[in-house]
C-alpha cells in the first residue's frame, strides 16, 4: 500500500478566470499561502482496474460520478505521463469538509501528482513541472505542491520567499459544510456574463503588486484591507453573473462584520477572505496567537472554527 498526503492552499490574490478552461490557464496572477492544516490523504494499492473509493476517516469523501470521472481521468493522464502500468485503487479522505469552498480539489489533485511520484520516484520532473500538471487537473492545486506563500503566473509557480511572514495560523469560520450547488469550474465560466469580469484581470493584478509591496514594507493592515477587496471583488462577479448566484448564507455577512469591527477596534486582526464558498478563511500572523485566542472565544463565540 502507498500512502500519501498534500495540503490545501488559500488563495489572497483569486484564481477565478480562465484564459483556456482546457488547460486551467489562468486569467491572471495569484498568490496563496499553503495550509498544511488541511489535508487529503490518499492510499492506493494494485487493482485489476483504475477505481477511486472513499477512505474512512472524519470528513470522509462522497463523490458523485461525475466527480469520480474526473478524478480518474485526471489519474489516467497521470499514469500516461509517468508511465505507470499497473492499475491502483485509490482511497482518499480529508481532515477538512469536502466542496465548500476550503480548496478541497487543491488538495485532491496535488495528492494525486505525490501518488504517481510515490510509483515513479525517478520520473526526472522538476516541482515546477510537477505543478504545471497537477493545474491541468485543478488549477489552484498547482499551488499545493509548494510550501509557504506560492505565486502561479505566466511563467510558472513559485515559491515567493522574501514575504517576511513565515508562520501563518489559519482558521476557516465553517458556515456551511454542505457540497456547494455552483462549482468552482462553473463559477469560472459563469463570471464571464457579469459586466464587472471586464478589467477583472488587470485589478487582481494590481491587488497582487500592492500586496506584496504591503507584506514587504510590514504594512499588515494595508494587506488586510487589500485582501478585503479581492475577495469582495470576486464575489461581485458572481452577484452580477446571468444568472447571478451567491456563496453567502445567512451567517456570512455576520461574520464578516463581526470580524471587521474588531479591526476597527484594535486596528489589528487577521486578513480575511473567502473562497468560491459561504466560509470564511482568517490568516493571523505568529504573533497573533494571543488574538487568534480572542476571537475565536470572544468575537466568535458560537460559531464552528477549523
């Protein structure tokens, strides 16, 4: 039996666009931190035929079929580009909820490139060529197969390691645990009908310049509030879609304003943002655990924090 296992990423800076949704070409740069508290586990043995079960555990894994046929076609290209021969059955779970807006496909497919490294462990790619694959799989999993704070652009994925910030807690307030109606992959192709996509590209571009700039020169709020705006800017494009959905449930809004008046209160807190989801994810620096206690007993009593 092999077993393996890859985290989920939170992504500051959106990945919601595509140039090509053939190849999960992203319409513009994004920028993640990798959270290795949220992980899929995988364990694969030999098997007559190429099969994906659930494997038991707490946030154990149901997929419809056809999420499972994505799945398996995604390992068929993978075994083609690795040339794996034997067929495998592959079991995987989460320790987060599965479809809700937490990266959970990240997490997936990423594992799924460390299973066919595990069977090929001389298969010569570098990581930057181990990501560009997994994307073709789930774009944002690209992003998984390297630590700490990752850009995905157009010359490739990166580790960006002059972001003074290097011990990130992360905590997602879970609102909703439930399969999301709209897929990430349709909310993709959705946004193209709102009249706000039109200079989508260049705002995120110009968050993720300002973003580092304010991670660089230490400006914490400067990056909370740009983070605010991206991910309020993503989440307009579905509101405005034709038709228009949306993430949020009753307890979104709730939270976020709980969370922003106690920024506006200590004139510090976490970044804050969202996923193609109803969940809300905090970012708090190593020296934000004392905070992180707080609003977690205090600001959010009540509610369910991962």
């Amino acid at each position: 039996m092999l077993k393996v296992s890859s985290p989920a990423n939170i992504a500051l800076i959106k990945y919601m666009g595509k140039k090509d949704h053939i190849l999960n070409k992203p319409s513009n740069s994004s920028l993640s931190w990798t959270s290795d508290g949220f992980v899929t586990h995988i364990e694969a043995t030999k098997n007559n035929t190429s099969a994906w079960e659930p494997l038991s555990g707490p946030y154990a894994i149901q997929l419809n079929e056809k999420s499972i046929d994505r799945f398996l076609v995604f390992w068929q290209f993978l075994r083609d580009e690795f040339q794996i021969k034997d067929n495998y059955l592959i079991k995987s779970n989460n320790n987060f909820p599965f479809g809700c807006g937490l990266a959970s496909s990240a997490s997936s497919f990423s594992a799924l490139v460390k299973l066919a490294c595990a069977i090929q462990p001389n298969h010569g790619k570098s990581l930057s060529e181990l990501a560009l694959l997994s994307a073709k799989g789930s774009g944002s999993s690209c992003r998984s197969l390297i630590d700490g704070w990752v850009q995905w652009d157009d010359s490739g994925v990166s580790n960006v390691s002059d972001i003074p910030y290097k011990n990130i807690i992360h905590k997602v307030v879970i609102l909703e645990d439930s399969e999301k109606k709209v897929s990430s992959s349709q909310a993709h192709k959705n946004i193209q009908t709102s009249l706000l996509n039109t200079g989508r590209a260049e705002r995120a571009e110009k968050r993720l310049i300002d973003l580092k700039s304010a991670f660089l020169s230490k400006d914490w709020q400067q990056a909370y509030q740009i983070c605010w705006a991206e991910f309020k800017d993503m989440h307009a494009l579905f509101e405005t879609a034709m038709p228009a959905f949306s993430y949020y449930n009753d307890q979104t809004q709730l939270v976020l304003d709980k969370l922003q008046v106690y920024w506006d209160s200590h004139v510090d807190g976490p970044l804050v943002t969202m996923d193609a989801g109803p969940n809300v994810h905090m970012l708090f620096r190593e020296d934000q655990a004392s905070a992180c206690d707080n609003i977690l007993n205090n600001t959010l009593n009540g509610f369910k924090v991962l």
